[in-house]
C-alpha cells in the first residue's frame, strides 16, 4: 500500500507527508498540493485571491494540483498561505485553509519531558486548545496514543467521518497532532482511533476540560484560562498560613444530592445555584472546609463521582467549568476552602473511556492481575509508566492551579499501595522482590506529593488510607508517602462500634475510646464522618446510636464533643449535623424537612454552636499532631464509662479540660482532675437545654479547685456530669480568641 492509498484508508501515520504542500525535488520550480475529501464534486485551489480546479485523483476524493513557483508570491518553501474551495452536493461553497500547511507545534523539549514523566502541565500541549497559528484562529489537537496505526479527530464538523482529519504522530513520542483551522469553542468531538489489529474506536479526549451530559460522550472544546479570579487575599493569606496549627472543620458534600429543587427533584443544582444555597450555610454552620466527592465526568451517577471517565472534565451535570470556577471564588470571598475528592486509584471500563485506548493496554496494565480492579469492576492506572504518572500528576496540578482548589482528598490510596487488594491468593503478581507493596504506585505517590508540595506548599494533601502503612502523612524524602494528612479510619471504626452498644456494655469496649491516642500522633490525622459510613445498609449516623430518640440525640452530640476535641482536624458528611434518619441517596436531596421538628433544629444548632467554640479556641486544634498537646485525666474508669483529659495550645496556659460520660447515668460529686491549682469555668456542654439536653449542667459555672490528688491529677474538683453528655472548661481568665479562618 503506498502513501496514498494509506491516506485513503485513514492509516497513515503522517498524512502530511502526502497532503499539503510538496516540492517534488530540491530544483523543482512546481509545488504540488493535495487534499483528500471524499465526497466532494470539486476542490478549487485558492492563492492570492486566484481560484484554479483541482484535479481528482481515481474515484476516492483525493484531488491535487500542481503549481508553478513562480506563481506564488512568496517564494520560500512551504508552508504558504492558501486555501481551498470544497463543493460539496446540496451545501454552500466551503472556503477553508489546509489543516496539512501547518507544520508541528508541539515543540521537542515538552515531548521530552513527557516522556520522562516530568511535564506537569502537559494539559496546556494535549486535548484540545483554541489558538492562533500563522494568523489562522482554529483548534489544535494532540492525542497519546503510541501503538495506533492511525488516529482522526472526527465531530459535527466533519460529520463524524474519520477520513477528513487525519493526525500525524510526532516522531518517537506517540503524541497525535493536527490543527484545524476555524474550529472554535463548544465543537463536539472524539478522536477516532485505528488500532494495529485493524479495529476503529471512537474515544473521549483524555484531556477534555468538558463534555457532554450523560449518556452522551463527546468531549466539548473548552478552555480553563477566561476565568476572572479576585481571590488574590485568600491566596495570600494561605501562602502565609501553615494548615497543621490551624483550625480544620470540613463538610464533605455530595453536589447532587445536598439539596434540589423540590419543583423539579430529578435535576441537579448547578454550582452557580450551590454557591448561592450551600455556601452561605457552610459559612453559617461554622465550617472552615467543603469537600465535594468528585466533579470530574464519570458515567454513571451511582459510583457518586468515584469512577472517574475524564479526569480533566468538570463533570457537565453541575454546570460549566467557568460556573464552577465561580463557585470556588465565592467560597474564597467567605473565607471557606475547597477541596476535592480524587481519584487516581482507577477508572471505569466503558468503551469511550482510557481503557485499551490505542487498542493496547495503554493506561492500564496489560495483566488483569495488575490491571484490573475485582472489587470495583475498572481498570488500574499504571504508575509505573512515566506517561501516565505524569498524566495523573498534571491532573493534580491541573485542578489546583486552573480551579485555585485547595487540597486533594485522594481516594483508596491502600488499594494502590498493595498488588493483593482484594484479591484472592494466586490472583495477584508480587513485586521484583517478592512482597506486596506496589513499589511503582509509592514512587508515583512520592513523587505526586513532592511536585504539589515543591509548587504549592500549603495545598492539604489527604490520604483515605486505611491500613496501617508507614509515614503515609511524613515527607517522601524521609521515608513516607509525602502526603500532609491521613484519615484516621480506625478512630472512625472504633467510635462507630462503641456507640452502636448499649451503655450498659461500653464498660467492656473501654478500649474503643482510648486505644487512639496511642497512636494519634504517628499520623498527622484527619478524624473522618464520610459519606461511606452512611450508605449500604450501615444506616444513618443518628440510626447508628444506641437507644430511644433522647438517647440517640444525646448520644450524637457526645459522640461529636469527643470528635471535636480529640487530637486530629474534623470531618462530617452532609446530613449528619442536623440528624438525617434514612441513609444518604446520591439521587434525592437530604431530608431538610426534619428541620421542622425541634430535636433536629437543635443538633444543626450544636453542631454550628460547637463549630465556632472550636475556633475561638485555639488549645483544641494549635498542637494537633503533637504529643505535648494532650494529656490524660483518667482514662481509667471504665465503670462509669467515663473519660477525662486536658488540650493545650503552644502556650500550655491556654489549655482546656474535657469529661465525658458515655451511659445515661447522670454522676454526681465526680472528682475532676485539674491542670493547675486555679478557678475553672464551664465553657460548653453537650447537654443544655437549647441543644435538646437536660440542662442540669449550665455553663459558666465557675469550679474551685480542691488542692488535693484526685481525677488522675494533683488538683480536682467535684461536680456534677450530665448522662451522655459532655463538659468542656477553661482556666478563669483565659481569653478566646475570634478566629479568622484562612486555610
């Protein structure tokens, strides 16, 4: 088969070798210029205002033209400046330039790099871009994909027909290119791939910034960069603000399903909507952070955003990428950050997606015993292909610096770390040396952390990591992971179980409430509530509590007092701080109809009453990774259920006193242990009145302290402790402070 007829057949791996413009040699005084459009009656060649016929080459619509030097004004080799008439049945005359004059953009040293694994923004070279090449507006095009024989950008424009835009591969890289000219914002495409094994699939771009609604597929060109951000001061201040001694309140939400419009209950709010509906509440309640599971287009609405099809695609069910942008500018102005659930752990096997995208496994492992994922149904990204740690690293940076994000909550990261998650014996390969740590997904996770904290040192970099790895919260070049947090997910399991028994039984689970803290400070922790404790059956937090309605209620509030001033910054889903009953649902709003029944108009107002005591306090959350931050009382009482401990903040004058009695027994005449040997006032109770409480232990109360040994201390003092309920006090004297949150 010859150049030709590989062009007719969309196989060529540089059609611009034989479209275009050609000297035939080196003394040649005649240009030769060809075009392939198939179902054309007649192609004009257009120079200097001249039209001269092309003349048809067989019957496959390839036409050509030769013309002497002499007639072109510009002299110089090609490219040069001309265009085509394309006539084609029952359509107006088409004047168009030849995408094939154009010669390649994408320069030698970012093909490199991407090679090496190290251009972390090659979202700006790859996709779709809108430019301006020799004073010609249109759109360039790249696509990765090494082992294609033949690779087309196919859309509306060119009525979905892989033969019109054939790409050119770019030496050795595997990087596909064309532009063409004209083209503009919001054209629908794919790239249209010809595997080795002769099969054409048609695929979303990889790095579409937007697409169409589900279940459609196309990608949509779109740019990132019109955004008019005024977060300048939020900016500021978060450079100026380490994360680790500051207050962290975080509420994980699920875009689609917070809140829709009870006129029309299937449709989603859009981000603009959010903006004006969810931030002014998250700014109400008290929190510092939202958590949005993932925005980026996934198909199916079920895997709530976790099987991410387009990982550079602001999902088009919440609106547009500048809508969103808008969002996060919004949240800036209230003092609110974001940050977004993210997943390089996996990705779905839908056809238009990443899996055997060149007709080989090229994001995945070819071995389903590294590649596929048992437990989810997707692929496995693989870490240790230098293309692909840098797509997923300048993902990262991507939403980072194109959508001024926050953090990066980074899902399943023990699935990545071990070759045997979730899989039976015999079914896993081990590593080159035997063992089951993954070694390229730590490296990739290493090297992720480095880049995003060398870029941006103050961006939260969490870990959802489960298992009890080394220094997944320590810094890559000490061993660890490189990430700035990890949840606490046993925490979460040990507390969860403790509440679900009966008071009666907590005695014997003492265990559950301490056991933490030896360990709270391995790890710079955040304490998780998410969205997977409330689904599938686990039921609701409030259903979670044991006892009648007082006692879940009362059980709630002490479950979220302990949480909030146990070492570690917060995390709860929505629903959870006004006492949602039915288990969440990612297709129907929260039930915010509760709020007309007084027992849960009183925990939503707790739980924003004990998000501002947190922040004007600075002994909670000051030394949250620091042993020297919390002390014991008496962790020894196991009879009353009773527990007992102090918090301090760099300075250890400012400290508070925390005592909470896990059973529905109220404790009179309890010795307390003090810190020091002075007056103490009662700063917050789990257990007022207006929070649905008993009332029996105000605030304000001021303790004298008895000079004697007692509550595991050198002072104490005696005083009542509500059933199910908590006390927080502070030395008499001791000023809070009006925090303003910055990160």
């Amino acid at each position: 088969m010859d150049d030709i007829e590989k062009v007719i057949a969309a196989c060529h791996h540089d059609p611009a070798a034989v479209l275009g413009a050609h000297f035939g040699t080196p003394d040649s005084d005649q240009v030769t210029v060809r075009t392939y459009q198939p179902d054309a009656l007649r192609v004009e060649f257009v120079h200097n205002g001249q039209s001269r016929d092309m003349q048809r080459i067989g019957t496959s619509g390839m036409f050509s033209i030769i013309v002497p030097q002499a007639v072109l004004s510009d002299r110089r080799l090609p490219p040069f400046t001309y265009q085509f008439k394309v006539h084609f049945p029952g359509q107006p005359i088409s004047l168009t330039n030849d995408p094939y004059r154009f010669a390649v953009q994408l320069g030698e040293l970012d093909r490199h790099l991407f090679s090496q694994g190290t251009n972390y923004r090659i979202y700006e070279h790859l996709g779709a871009h809108c430019t301006e090449v020799e004073h010609v507006s249109g759109v360039i095009f790249r696509v990765w994909a090494p082992n294609a024989k033949g690779v087309s950008v196919i859309g509306n424009f060119n009525s979905w027909d892989h033969r019109i835009h054939q790409m050119r591969v770019i030496g050795s890289s595997g990087i596909w290119e064309i532009f063409i000219p004209h083209l503009g914002r919001d054209e629908i495409y794919k790239f249209s791939v010809l595997t080795k094994q002769g099969e054409r699939i048609d695929k979303s771009d990889p790095f579409q910034f937007y697409g169409e609604l589900r279940p459609a597929t196309g990608s949509i060109i779109h740019s990132t960069n019109n955004f008019n951000w005024t977060d300048n001061l939020w900016q500021q201040q978060k450079t100026r603000t380490s994360p680790y001694p500051s207050p962290m309140i975080v509420y994980e939400v699920h875009p689609g399903s917070w809140q829709r419009d009870p006129a029309a209950p299937d449709r989603f709010f859009t981000f603009l909507e959010l903006a004006d509906k969810l931030i002014p509440y998250v700014k109400h309640m008290g929190f510092t952070h939202i958590e949005l599971l993932p925005v980026m287009e996934h198909p199916l609405d079920e895997s709530w955003g976790y099987q991410v099809a387009a990982p550079f695609s602001l999902t088009s069910r919440y609106g547009t990428p500048e809508e969103f942008q808008e969002f996060v500018n919004r949240a800036h102005a209230s003092n609110i950050g974001v940050i977004l659930d993210w997943v390089p752990a996996h990705f779905p096997k839908d056809a238009h997606s990443l899996g055997n995208f060149d007709g080989t496994a090229l994001y995945e492992h070819a071995d389903h015993r590294r590649g596929s994922h048992p437990q989810w149904g997707t692929y496995i990204y693989n870490y240790g292909r230098r293309e692909v740690s840098n797509y997923l690293i300048s993902n990262a940076l991507f939403w980072i610096e194109k959508y001024h994000i926050d953090g990066l909550r980074v899902d399943a990261v023990a699935s990545m770390l071990y070759l045997d998650y979730a899989r039976d014996d015999g079914d896993w390969l081990p590593n080159r040396y035997g063992g089951k740590e993954n070694l390229e997904a730590i490296e990739f996770l290493r090297h992720l952390n480095s880049i995003v904290y060398e870029k941006h040192p103050n961006c939260l970099m969490i870990a959802e990591e489960s298992t009890s790895f080394y220094g997944v919260s320590r810094p890559a070049d000490h061993g660890g992971l490189g990430f700035g947090f990890k949840w606490n997910m046993g925490w979460m399991n040990d507390i969860l179980d403790y509440f679900s028994r009966d008071p009666v039984h907590r005695k014997y689970h003492h265990n559950n409430l301490t056991f933490s803290l030896m360990y709270a400070f391995s790890e710079n922790f955040i304490l998780p509530l998410s969205h997977d404790e409330v689904v599938h059956g686990k039921r609701s937090m409030l259903n979670k509590m044991f006892g009648d309605r007082w006692q879940k209620f009362a059980n709630q509030r002490l479950l979220f007092l302990f949480m909030w001033m146990h070492p570690g910054k917060k995390l709860i889903f929505m629903g959870m701080e006004f006492g949602q009953w039915n288990e969440w649902y990612c297709k129907r709003s929260l039930d915010w109809h509760l709020l007309d029944d007084a027992c849960h108009r009183q925990l939503q107002t707790y739980v924003q009453e004990l998000n501002g005591f947190y922040l004007e306090n600075s002994g909670i959350w000051e030394r949250d990774f620091d042993h020297e931050g919390f002390s014991w009382l008496d962790f020894h009482d196991r009879d009353n259920s009773v527990i007992s401990f102090a918090r301090f903040g760099r300075d250890r004058d400012n400290h508070l006193i925390c005592i909470l009695n896990f059973t529905p027994n109220r404790l009179d005449n309890y010795q307390l242990g003090l810190v020091s040997n002075q007056k103490y006032r009662i700063i917050f109770s789990s257990d007022q009145e207006k929070y649905g409480g008993t009332g029996r232990c105000d605030c304000e109360t001021l303790i004298s302290p008895i000079p004697a040994p007692g509550g595991g201390a050198d002072y104490h003092a005696s005083l009542t402790i509500p059933p199910l309920g908590g006390l927080v006090l502070k030395p008499e004297g001791q000023q809070s402070i009006n925090i303003q949150h910055t990160q």
